[in-house]
C-alpha cells in the first residue's frame, strides 16, 4: 500500500518565512525564551486562551477569561465560562504529552470539551461541516472515514518528523485535521492547540506566544485560507497564511519584550522583589516595605510602570481608585 502523505509542495515564500521566522525566533532567545517574564507568559497564554475561543464565537471579555483563570466569580454564560477553564487546562498540557500522539491528541481533546460534549475526547459518529459564522466552507468527510484519515495523519507525521521541518508540518497539520473535523466539537480550539504542541516540540518557547490572536486578528483570511486549499487540492495557501501570522506575532513579541526590558526601572525591580507571586497586596503595604512615604513617589515611580507592562495586576481592573483594591505579582 502507497504511503499517505498530505497533498503540499514547498514554495519559495515558505522558505523565505521560515527563514525570517527563524533569525526572529534568535532574537527572542538572546531574551532567555521569556524564561524571566513570567508576566508575559501568564499574559500571552491568557491572550491564546481568549483569541482561541473569540473565534468560536465565545463573548466574554479577556478580562472576564482572566478571572476565570484566576479563580475569580465571572457573570456569563456557564458554557463559555466552562470553555475558558477547559482552554486553559488544555493549554496547561503544553509540553506535558507527546503532540505526535493520536491517543494524546484525544486525551487533551476530552480536556477541551470536559462537561460540554458527551462524546468528548471521541471520534464523532455524524457529519459535521466547517463554518465561518453561518457560512459553511465545505462539508467535512463521513464520519467512519475519520479513524482512518487520523491514522494516516499522524503516521505520516511521526514517519517523516526529521524530514519536514517543524513549521510547515505544524501548518500541514492544522489544515489536515481541520479538514478531516474528527470531533463533533472543539475542532477549532483544538486545531490551533496541537498546532502550538508541534511547535513547542521544536522551540518551547512556542508555549508563549499568542499564535491565536494574528489568527483571530485576521480570521476572514484564516475561514478563506482553509476554504482555497479546499477547492485547490492542496495545503499550500493555508501553509503560507499561518507562516505569515507567525511571523507577525514574533514581531509583537519582540516587540514586547524589548518595552518590558526599556520599561523594567530599577524602582520596578525593587517593587518586585518584595513581592510573592498571587499574593494581593494593598498600597499601604507595599509602600511600608518599600520605605516611602509619598503616595505619588509610589505610584508615578513604581505601581504605574509595573501596571504597565503587565507584572502586577490590580483585583479590581475596573475600579482603579477602590478602597478594597489589591496588587497582585504576576
């Protein structure tokens, strides 16, 4: 029997994204992988988690998502709230099982769908279609031809993962499994997920960067990237298209990075250092471990920037001058 390989070829605009995304990737690196902004991370896996769901239509705020993250009463609908703590908990297994694992890719699925589908985790027994709001794009392959197209997949995957560079067999993937729709829920969601897997195998420092929002940002082009390769035979166009958006967002977080380093005061550091992660904090508190005694000194020079650029956060984002308000380390 022939071997199954995914219908694609290389086009010299692959190449030279993968060449681009590679020298930006070494840009990030020099900044240890993030490996010292934990606030970024926890910022930028947050942001993956709502851009993801946005997608599918999930209304609540991102920061309404980081409540619900942090363990806070968010008022919503209970199923978008549940898909939130399903998203993050799935996004948590990140370097945690093996993304060229077809019973791993199950495992994380029934995660994603925990105490919405019956059958999560489960090949789907119906036909399902894929939609871009009401619009459907193209009609998904019977379902007990899904077993099968999901075998062959991640065959080919693990046989050639040495020979396919990790980039373009994350994309290939994305688009495959979209195409196939092998769940009756959550495909999407877990689409950009194992995307995120495959990458993190490469570089872990994929972990950490919100792919989802250039997808969300641009998600007309994402529905009409999928539908193209549809009506083309071939994966080429959606390749292209989630190439392009990681090399936005390395952009982005470059870009991130370099504000926080700029932003990070030698005030900022000491304000840190006194602080434990998740711990709230009030003013008066930290001004006392501080030394100050100028409210101003230490909100202009130490409370403001570290809002800034993300490494403290208030428990009540929206009522800054609260009497009950706390800051927390993130």
């Amino acid at each position: 029997m022939e071997e199954y390989k995914p219908p694609y070829t290389i086009t010299e605009k692959m190449l030279n994204l993968v060449s681009s995304i590679s020298t930006k990737l070494g840009r990030i690196e020099i900044y240890h992988n993030l490996d010292n902004k934990p606030h970024l991370r926890r910022n930028n896996r947050i942001k993956s988690v709502h851009s993801s769901l946005k997608i599918e239509a999930n209304s609540l705020t991102i920061g309404q998502t980081k409540d619900v993250i942090n363990g806070r009463m968010v008022l919503g609908p209970e199923q978008e709230i549940q898909e939130v703590k399903n998203a993050y908990k799935s996004y948590e297994m990140i370097g945690k099982v093996n993304p060229y694992s077809l019973d791993d890719l199950k495992k994380v699925q029934g995660i994603m769908e925990y105490l919405l589908k019956d059958d999560a985790g489960r090949f789907r027994d119906g036909d399902e279609g894929v939609f871009n709001g009401d619009t459907c794009i193209f009609m998904a392959p019977p379902p007990q031809f899904v077993p099968s197209l999901m075998q062959d997949l991640f065959g080919w995957m693990s046989t050639n993962r040495k020979e396919v560079h990790p980039l373009i067999m994350g994309a290939i993937f994305h688009y495959e499994f979209v195409f196939i729709h092998p769940f009756s829920d959550g495909n999407g969601r877990t689409a950009r997920l194992w995307h995120t897997m495959l990458l993190n195998e490469w570089n872990p420092v994929f972990a950490y960067i919100p792919l989802e929002s250039q997808i969300e940002k641009f998600q007309n082009d994402y529905y009409n990237a999928i539908s193209e390769c549809h009506v083309n035979g071939n994966s080429n166009v959606f390749i292209e298209f989630m190439l392009e958006r990681i090399d936005d967002i390395l952009d982005e977080v470059n870009e991130q990075i370099r504000k926080s380093i700029n932003d990070e005061s030698e005030y900022v550091k000491r304000l840190l250092e006194v602080m434990e992660f998740d711990v709230p904090y009030t003013a008066v508190s930290l001004m006392e471990q501080l030394g100050l005694k100028s409210r101003e000194t230490f909100r202009k020079n130490y409370m403001d920037p570290a809002l800034n650029i993300g490494a403290v956060e208030r428990t009540i984002p929206d009522k800054p001058n609260s009497k009950n308000q706390r800051y927390i380390k993130r």
